[in-house]
C-alpha cells in the first residue's frame, strides 16, 4: 500500500523491535549501574534520581536522536485517520480518575525540595516508554501487520519491559503483577491515541499517572489511596472492550513511499 508519507528510513518491523529492545537495555544498564535497589527508590532524591530518572533522561535524548535521524516523528506522534467512534475516550477519562485520587491522597508533607524534583524527572517516562512502544514500535508494525496485531504486541512489550524490575531489586509476584496492570494500561494508552489520532495526549497521561502511582506511595497515603488502584482497574476493562471499536476499520498501514528525503 503506498501513501504520501516520506521517511529518511523507510518503517520495518526489525527497525521498531531493535529499538524497543535498545531502550530497554540502556534503562536497565544506566539503572543496574547506579547500584540502587528498586525498593530503595524512594528513600531519598537522591537515589531517585540515579536509580531511575538518569535513565529517562539518558534515553529520552537517545530517542529524539533516533526519530530525528529515521524521519519517523509524524507517523510516531500522529495517526493519519482517528478512530470512527470517540466514546472509547471514557477509559483515559476513567483513569483520570484514578490519577486525581492518588495526587489527593499522596502524603505531600513528607517531600523535601530534592525528592520533589527527582519526582519531576520521572513524568519523563510518558515521553520516553510511549515513544518506545507506541510511537517507534509501533511505527515499525505498521509497515507489515494490521492494527489488531500492532495494539497487542505493543501492548504485550510494554507490560514485559517491566520484567527488568525482577533484576533491579522488586520481588517477581509485584513485578508479574506489574507487568499484568501494564499490558492493560498499555491498551488505554492506544486507546487514546486512536481517538484523539495522537501519541501526545498519552505521553501525558502516562507520565502523570507514573507520578502520581509513585507519589501516593511515599510518606503516609491518605484514606484515599487505594481507590486509585480500583479506578485503574475500571479503566483497563472498559479499554479491552473498546479495543475492537478503535481498530475497526483502521487504515494505518505505512507502505513505500512516493519519494525519500534528502
């Protein structure tokens, strides 16, 4: 199928997939190298910082690198057709949600200046895990398979990614479930990219939500802090049921272009 796109590279399964595997493994080095415990994130900015939000930082830049250098910026931010039905969107608005109660329920009192700006960091992770997964990656599966296929596999590699938690220090019963309740937070950000026809929308979302799932457990939560969870589970069942609604129809696929940039 050809279309009006150009790249500087043209989109293949392979290019997506080694950069999915490329960004996990600079995470998990830059993470692995600082010697900070997963578990231990939280005890200081510090060990925020270098245990996690150095990575983000270390291959958000790669990654701009990469788009830029493959030409993949509009096919990785912005879809050419939004989905046909909009309701779908009541699964980021659900989670929503569940965001809004975390930040009410987080124990804001037991921050310091330092640990607040490490916490700043990690709202990098929208941009970097969504350009990941559903930008680049899913910029590479749509050069060969259809949209049922890009929306589970991308969704499937972003719940395993978090697997290199069990190395860094989380016990494996968390992180399997972590990887469960990222398969179905992946979904909700497709979602959202099919109905407002952009990535950016869910690199905020994930971002924020990110934060506010760190922020609630830190200190002493408020009553209010399981409900989050509760909200986020709402919303990963009403995304897998629209699924079908927002791949339906979905002409996405990105065939040879008409001419290569200089």
């Amino acid at each position: 199928m050809k279309t009006d796109e150009t790249f500087r590279v043209q989109p293949r399964v392979w290019i997506g997939v080694v950069i999915f595997i490329g960004y996990v493994a600079v995470v998990y080095a830059v993470q692995a190298l600082s010697g900070i415990p997963y578990t231990d994130l939280d005890s200081s900015g510090a060990n925020l910082f270098f245990g996690a939000g150095l990575s983000l930082v270390i291959s958000a830049i790669l990654l701009a690198i990469t788009t830029t250098l493959l030409g993949w910026w509009r096919p990785a931010l912005f879809d050419r057709h939004r989905a046909a039905h909009k309701w779908p969107i009541i699964a980021p608005a659900i989670m929503v949600v569940g965001l809004v109660l975390n930040l009410v329920a987080t124990d804001w009192g037991s921050y310091d200046g330092a640990f607040f700006a490490a916490s700043i960091v990690l709202l990098l992770v929208g941009f970097t895990e969504e350009l990941t997964t559903r930008g680049l990656l899913l910029t590479g599966l749509r050069s060969r398979l259809s949209e049922v296929w890009v929306w589970l596999i991308t969704s499937a590699l972003f719940g395993a990614m978090h697997f290199i938690n069990i190395f860094t220090g989380q016990a494996v019963g968390p992180t399997i479930q972590q990887v469960l309740l990222a398969f179905g937070a992946g979904t909700i950000f497709y979602v959202l990219r099919r109905v407002t026809g952009s990535l950016i929308w869910a690199m905020i979302l994930h971002g924020f939500w990110d934060f506010s799932t760190f922020a609630v457990t830190h200190g002493t939560p408020g009553f209010l802090a399981g409900f989050g969870g509760i909200f986020e589970i709402l919303a990963i069942i009403f995304a897998l049921v629209s699924v079908p609604v927002v791949v339906r129809g979905a002409d996405e696929r990105l065939g040879a272009p008409r001419a290569a940039l200089a």
